[in-house]
C-alpha cells in the first residue's frame, strides 16, 4: 500500500497484487500469471504507474514551491512590503497542483481497475495445467460403499422418500430452488449444527452469526468485485449483495484493520446461506442439488502470520476433511493445478466426496490459501511487535462443508434396497434419533 500526501492530507491507495512486486520482478508475475493461461498487460500496468509516480513527483514538488512562497509572502509583509506578485505566483501554483491532483485521481482510478482484474499467483507447488483435467490426486481416503442393487441419484431417492420437493420449489422460486421436506429439512439442519459442532467444541474454532448480506467494499476485499458481478444477486437500488459465500463477511470482519501479533492466528466457523446465479453453468446439473442458486454452508476462515500460511492450509484441510471422516463417507484429495485455480487463491486443495449413483467424485469442499492477496485488497494488516511496521496477514478459508452436497452424499452412499436410508451414527443425535429415513 503506498501513502500519497494530498492537500494537507493521507489518501491510501491499496493495491491487489503487491505493486513493488510487479515493478521489481514482473517477469515473474507475467510468469505467473502465464501459469493460469491469462493474457494480461504487465506492461500497461507498469506504464501507467510509472506515469502515476511522475505525476507525484511533480505535485510535492510544486508543493514545496508553493511553501516557500507562502513563507516570503508572509516575510514581505512582515516587512510591509508589497507582495502581490507573490501572491500571484501562491495562486498559480494553487491552480495547478488542483489541476495535478485531478489528474492523479484519473490515474489512481485507471491503476485501480487495472489491478482489480489480475488475480493471484499461483505458488511454485501448484502443479502445472490447463482445467480441471490437469489436477492431481493427493490422496484417497475411505473405502467405497458396496451394493447389492444398482445404486440411485439422490433426486430419485430424495423425490421417492418425500423428502426433496424439486417442483414446487421451482413453483414458488424458479429453477435452480428446492423444498426440503420432513426427514429432508431435519438432515439439513442436523448437517449444519453437526458441523458447527465438530469444528468449534474444542475451541479451536470462533463461531460467528454474519451478516448475509455485504457492502460492495466487503465483496471487493475477497475478490469477488469486480471480475464476477454477474455471478452475483445484488439488491437494485442499494449497495447490498447477497452472499455466495460466508467466506465474504467473515474475512471482512477486520477489514481495514491493523491487528497486534498476539492476535493471530484468529479461526472462524460460521454458518450461511449461499447465493449464487451460476451464470456460467448453464445446462450443468440441471437436476438435483449439485447446483443450486441457494444452498447452505459451514465455513472456516483463517488469519495468519505469513511464514505459517503454508502449513495452515493442511492444517485447515484435514479440518474439512474430519467432516467426512466422521460420517464415514469415502473421499479423494485434489491439488487444483494453476489453469484451475480460484482468482483470489495462491494454493487450493478440492475434496471430492464419492457419488454411487452418479459413479463418480463431487466437489464438496475448496480449500485455498489466498496469502495476502485479499489483505491487501481489504487492508487488513498486523504488527508482529508494537515496535514493528504493520504488515499483511495471510488469509485462508474452506468449505466445512457444502450441506445440499453433504445430504447428497448421505442419500447416495447410505441408501438401501428398499430405498429408504440409513442416517449415519454420528447425526443421529441431531436428528431425534432417527436411525433410518423411510417414507
């Protein structure tokens, strides 16, 4: 972040990517982000901040003219002499330091839209690639289930059981919404308060209640403004947007704040609802709960020290992946390599949790290390020591996990021939005891 004297006055002015970084070792960021497949003008950036700084140059420069103007004005009249052209001169120099910091205004704006659009950089350890083809397997846990019949989808047996309304949710929202029935609204529930449960107990974790829905500020901070807006359901005529994630709120909670070191590592787990147009994934899961346009999830975020961050992320990764544990669902690991990778993510691990009736694994869960790219956006920082100048933390967060996905899981992989499901030990008592879902 660099520190522009204005008028008397200290306008920050944040930049995304760290900007000494691309001016020092662009080579590298055009490296880079050659990694994720982008074309982006390194250059152009580089032209119009070495025009910014030129331009700065100029204003403080004038502005010391403009100082030791003021100060002969003021010995002219001390003395009682004439001092109109000075004053002439103070006002000239007035007139066009205005004119530069107008200009300088322009600039800062062109920089910023510039640099709101380049995401991060991939870490040396993400692999190489293309898509989602390219990922590599991390590991593979669990045993999957085996049946003795062919087994169903979840919309089959959730429609049968009663328990997954498709078409009146549609009815009473449109596509994309689902009503959730009896057995169905009480799985739901329990996944949530379970998860909850698992991840706070022991302290670890802060549960927190967020607001569920943000200013534009909030949404720029993570990095969903503005390169996905049409992702977004923003409410017409405020500056309100619902969340597609909890991760949003959450991480914002110290924005534009300076921690002390004994502060970090700070843990969050909260509970939301998700809103999302998927407006890139017309025709995909058109049926079901794969895709939804509002869905429920257990988030975990992280703020941490820089040289933690790495090791935080495993850390936050078997965290998730405790979830599936406990239900004793069969999942598999994968590092997205750098064509895949999030905008805002340096690192991120997918779990994909086992589908029987699809016969195939499904994202259940990201988790990513964002390191500082959304501090510096939403400017949080901390100081090491009292002593020491702030710096950005590291900012980390994970699904714990996507519920509709989880009810999906549990729908598939615990399904019996009769067709009713079997609920799994550890939701029971969250679920009033109820061993198996029937109709």
């Amino acid at each position: 972040m660099l520190t522009i004297f204005r008028h008397g006055c200290y306008l920050r002015l944040k930049f995304m990517l760290d900007i000494k970084l691309i001016r020092e070792k662009s080579e590298l960021v055009k490296a880079g982000l050659g990694r994720r497949g982008m074309e982006v003008s390194v250059d152009k950036i580089l032209e119009v901040d070495t025009g910014r700084r030129s331009l700065l140059q100029d204003v403080e420069a004038k502005k010391m003219k403009l100082n030791a103007v003021s100060k002969e004005i003021g010995a002219l009249k001390g003395r009682g002499a004439e001092a109109a052209d000075k004053i002439a001169e103070m006002k000239g120099l007035s007139d066009e330091i205005s004119r530069l910091d107008e200009s300088v205004r322009k600039v800062d704006e062109e920089l910023k839209s510039l640099l709101l659009v380049i995401p991060n950089i991939p870490q040396e350890s993400v692999p190489e690639g293309k898509s989602s083809e390219d990922n590599r397997v991390y590991r593979i846990v669990g045993e999957k289930p085996a049946f003795n019949f062919k087994p169903r989808q979840h919309f089959t047996i959730g429609e049968a059981l009663g328990i997954l309304d498709f078409e009146r949710g549609a009815s009473i929202a449109g596509s994309g919404f689902t009503l959730l029935r009896g057995a169905g609204a009480l799985l739901e529930r329990a996944l949530i308060n379970f998860m909850l449960d698992l991840h706070s107990a022991d302290g670890k974790y802060t549960e927190v209640m967020t607001p569920f829905m943000v200013n534009s500020e909030s949404m720029t901070g993570t990095g969903q403004l503005p390169k996905f807006a049409e992702d977004l359901y923003r409410i017409e005529g405020l500056d309100f947007y619902l969340i597609p994630t909890a991760e949003v709120p959450v991480t914002n909670i110290h924005r534009n704040e300076t921690l002390q070191g004994s502060d970090l590592p700070r843990y969050f787990v909260a509970y939301s609802p998700c809103f999302r147009k998927e407006a890139g994934a017309h025709g995909a899961d058109t049926r079901g709960l794969i895709r939804q346009h509002q869905f429920n999830k257990v988030e975990l975020v992280k703020m941490v020290v820089p040289e933690t961050s790495g090791a935080e992320l495993e850390d936050l990764l078997l965290d998730a992946e405790k979830v599936l544990k406990t239900l004793g669902l069969s999942y598999r690991v994968v590092t997205l390599c750098a064509g895949d990778l999030g905008f805002s993510s340096a690192k991120t691990y997918d779990i994909e949790v086992w589908l029987p009736g699809q016969n195939m694994y499904r994202e259940i869960s990201s988790c990513s290390n964002f390191e500082d790219f959304q501090a510096r956006r939403a400017n949080i920082r901390y100081k090491p020591t009292k002593t020491d100048k702030p710096r950005f933390v590291h900012t980390l967060n994970g699904s714990g996990l996507a519920i509709g996905r989880t009810v999906v899981a549990i729908l598939e992989n615990f399904q019996n021939a009769d067709g009713s499901v079997t609920v799994p030990v550890p939701l029971r008592p969250y679920m009033r005891g109820m061993e198996r879902i029937g109709r």
